[in-house]
C-alpha cells in the first residue's frame, strides 16, 4: 500500500517535472536562437559599415599626410639617389605618425611606400631598396585612380609575402598641383583587424580570401573547423561572397560550439576581392536556458518529499487497519473480550462500530463514555434505501451539415471561380453589416479557407469540403458544406 502510494505520486512527479523541463528548456532555446538567428544579419551589416567608416578614416589620414610640404621636397632633390633617400625618410616617418595609438590602428603600419608619376615604387619604410621600382599598378589597378588625382581603400595580397593588406593610397601633388606621385600605407588583416571588428557588435569574425580563412577572432581550434566548412559545405556560399553577394545564414559546429554566421562581401576590396564573416556562438547564447535546470532540482526535491509524505501517510493508514485486522483475527479465533483500540481519527469510528457489533453478538452490557450500560439491542441488517434519477444526455447535431443538392451544386463549380465567389460574398457581407474590410486580404482569406477545408476534411473523411456564406442577425459566417 506505501508503495502505491509513493508510487503513483513520483510518477505524477516525474511527469510534471521533467515536461516542464524539456517545455521551458526547448522553448528557451528555440527563441534565444531564433533572436539570435536574427541578429547576425544586422550584425552583418553594421560590420560592413563599420568597415566604410574605418577606412574612410583611413583614407582621410593618408590623404592628410600625402599633402605634408615635406613630401613635396622629397621629391624635388636633384639626384635620383638623393630623392631616394629623402622618399625613404618621409616613409618612415609617416610611418611613425601612424604608430601613435590615438590614430586607431593598433600599431605601426606593414607597409608605407610612395611611387611616381607613373606607379613605380620610389622607396618605402625600413628597408629602403625592397620594392624599389616595382609597377604597383600591376597587383593593384586602383593606383591609376590615385595618379589621376583620387585618394583611394582598397585591399593589396602580397605574395611574396602571403598577407592581405588594407591600404589607403593619396596622389602627392606639386606646388602647381600636379599630380607628381602616389602614398600608400597598408596594414596587414590580422587577427587584431578581426578582433577589434567583431567586438564592435560582440561576435566572432573571419575574414575569408580564396575561399580560405585568412584571419579570424575565432580560437585556432574553431578557425581550423570553419576552414573546413568552407572547403565544404560553405564553399559555395564563399565564393559568391567574395563576388559580391550575402550568403543566407547558416549553423556550424565549431570546436564543440554550435555557430549562427553568415558571409558578405567585404567593401572597398576592389583589386583583391576578399569576405568576411559574421559568427555568433549560439552555444553561449542558448546558456541561459541552463535556468531550466533549476526544474529538475526542484523535481528531485518534490521526489524527496513524496518518499517522505508518502511513507509516513502510509504509515499512518495502514497501522491502524492492521491493528483492526489482528484484533479481528483474535476475535475470530475465540477472544471474545478483546475489544479493538486504535487513535485514529479515520478509522477510530470504525473500529468502535466492531465493538459493538461484538457486543451484540456475544450478549455484552455496553458501556457509554458516562459509565452508564445498557443491555444490547437485538442486530438488524441495515435498511435499504430506494430511489435514483434517470441520467439526461444530449447530443449535438454536426455543425457541417450534409446537404447533397447543395454539395453537388458547390463541387461543379470551378475552384478559382469558387474562390473568387465566396470571397467577394463575405465581403460584401461584411461591409453590409458594416464592417470595415480593409484588414481582409484576399490572399490570406484563401489561404486561412482552404487550411480551414481540409480539417474538414481530415476530420469527416469526405472529398471536399466547401463554404457557404451566411448572415445571422449582424453576424457573418461561413457554413461548411459536406462534399462526399
């Protein structure tokens, strides 16, 4: 008997408890991700114009130091050695211009160099013969813009070095305003680039070249798994990013996490075309639901006190019907003068009703709770008490009646016929009782119609189901017609 009872109340527990958990849990999660799912695209975005704005910045800052009157004097030495020399000290101090923290860098630039007329590298910072004379034009299109007197971001893949640069180039300009050579300052995408980035919006972020990832604020562990989503079922999505199209966001697991990202084109990558992506650890965002856990500590406690109650309500129930039973067993057995004695409020009324059914039977005096007695009265069987009521039932009739004219009527006529009909019937239905109608599409009528049609169906089993419009008193209804 304890164990039915502790039993049937753990299972109701259990039941309670864990659809609770896996409800709430679910319920959770499937919003935090579902909110998160749409964060990423305005993540996306704000990264993008977060991006413009860098290097616009940029720009403006390269622009700034091409119209420095120093510049113009490097390049007015007489010797191509001397104008060599003096380029080469220019470069390296806009390179230390650059370095000082309030510029928004994070650090001295890779690479500053100034060019001629016609492109060709006159020197550059540290190392001043590396680069000498090369035809910047040629890996990066966008000089001629520059020497044509635009300042101009754009991305530069060195390969004899294996980096992708962001670089900002301004033409330097004669005291006539001649456009008499080009500045470019580059700083290499690094891991930095992709932290500072990503922490604008709190997300993770991948810059993506040659559908590889060429840096990344992921772990090493996670970025070496996102290299391998884009070698596979990101690739396609990577490519096309890289052509200037945003990919649909996408899940991926990563070192263990479970990632919402999505790529984009990055902007003002002109001569190396190049993406980004925008990753948001759907892990981390779904932790809070762990709040749910909380339900099975609480389970667990309910399951703690049901043993307990359970126990002791049991105990409570049984010890009193097995004191009755083995005083009855002993009375049976020939100990007509033991009398049953239990402090039960329950069962106490039970067992004094024993007494006296003993007492009747063997001729003992009863005593009052006064001390007065009383011989016993002869036993009666108890009486039988007749009467009883008649049980009412009522059955509705089915709100989709079957009228065979009218379903024959209905299902000959065609169905974008149909459509059109009932729709404009309802609405002019509507607007004669005075109902505004402008919050009825007929797109979503149909299509609300058609769901409510095959319910019918399913539920009836029949061919089709159609409608009917009607108007009760100021009511406008539409009754389904049974078609078998």
């Amino acid at each position: 008997m304890r164990l039915k009872i502790i039993a049937g109340n753990l299972v109701a527990v259990l039941l309670v408890g864990l659809g609770s958990f896996f409800f709430v849990k679910t319920d959770i999660e499937a919003e935090l991700g579902a909110r998160l799912d749409a964060e990423i695209s305005t993540n996306g975005e704000v990264l993008a114009d977060a991006w413009r704005l860098m290097a616009a910045e940029f720009e403006g800052q390269v622009r700034n130091r091409a119209a420095q009157p120093e510049l113009r004097l490097a390049y007015g030495a007489l010797d191509l050695n001397s104008r060599r020399q003096r380029i080469h000290s220019v470069a390296n101090s806009i390179s230390s211009w650059f370095e000082d923290p309030s510029r928004n860098h994070g650090g001295r630039p890779d690479v500053v160099l100034l060019t001629d007329e016609t492109g060709r590298v006159i020197a550059r910072d540290q190392d001043i013969n590396r680069l000498n004379d090369f035809n910047l034009v040629r890996p990066l299109p966008t000089v001629r813009r520059v020497l044509g007197g635009e300042s101009v971001h754009d991305s530069w893949f060195r390969e004899d070095e294996g980096k992708l640069f962001q670089v900002a180039m301004a033409p330097v300009r004669s005291e006539e305003g001649s456009v008499i050579g080009a500045v470019l300052v580059g700083y290499d995408i690094s891991n930095g680039v992709a932290r500072r980035l990503g922490a604008k919006v709190g997300r993770d972020v991948a810059f993506v070249r040659g559908g590889e990832v060429y840096s990344s604020s992921l772990s090493t562990s996670a970025a070496d798994g996102f290299r391998g989503q884009l070698r596979g079922p990101l690739q396609a999505a990577a490519t096309a990013a890289q052509g200037g199209a945003v990919s649909a966001n996408f899940q991926v697991t990563l070192a263990g996490d479970s990632f919402i990202g999505a790529l984009r084109p990055l902007p003002l990558a002109a001569s190396e075309p190049a993406a980004f992506a925008v990753l948001g650890n759907r892990t981390e965002a779904i932790a809070p639901a762990k709040v749910s856990n909380f339900i099975l500590a609480l389970m667990g406690l309910g399951i703690l006190i049901v043993c307990v109650y359970g126990f002791v309500m049991g105990s409570g129930f049984l010890k009193p019907l097995e004191i009755i039973e083995e005083g009855v067993l002993q009375i049976i057995n020939g100990r007509t003068d033991l009398r049953i004695d239990v402090e039960s409020p329950e069962f106490g009324g039970l067992a004094y009703r024993i007494n006296q059914l003993v007492n009747v039977f063997t001729g003992t005096e009863e005593t009052d709770e006064e001390g007065r007695s009383s011989a016993p009265a002869g036993w009666a069987g108890p009486a039988e008490a007749g009467g009883g009521g008649a049980a009412a039932g009522a059955s509705g009739g089915d709100e989709d009646d079957e009228d065979p004219e009218l379903a024959a009527k209905l299902a000959a006529e065609p169905e974008d016929a149909y459509h059109a009909r009932v729709y404009r019937e309802y609405v002019a239905a509507k607007q004669a009782a005075g109902e505004d109608v402008s919050n009825i599409p007929e797109d979503r009528f149909l299509a609300r119609l058609q769901k409510n049609a095959a319910s019918l169906v399913t539920k009836h089993g029949c061919r089709m189901v159609r409608f009917e419009v009607q108007t009760k008193g100021d009511q406008v209804i539409l009754k389904p017609v049974i078609i078998r």
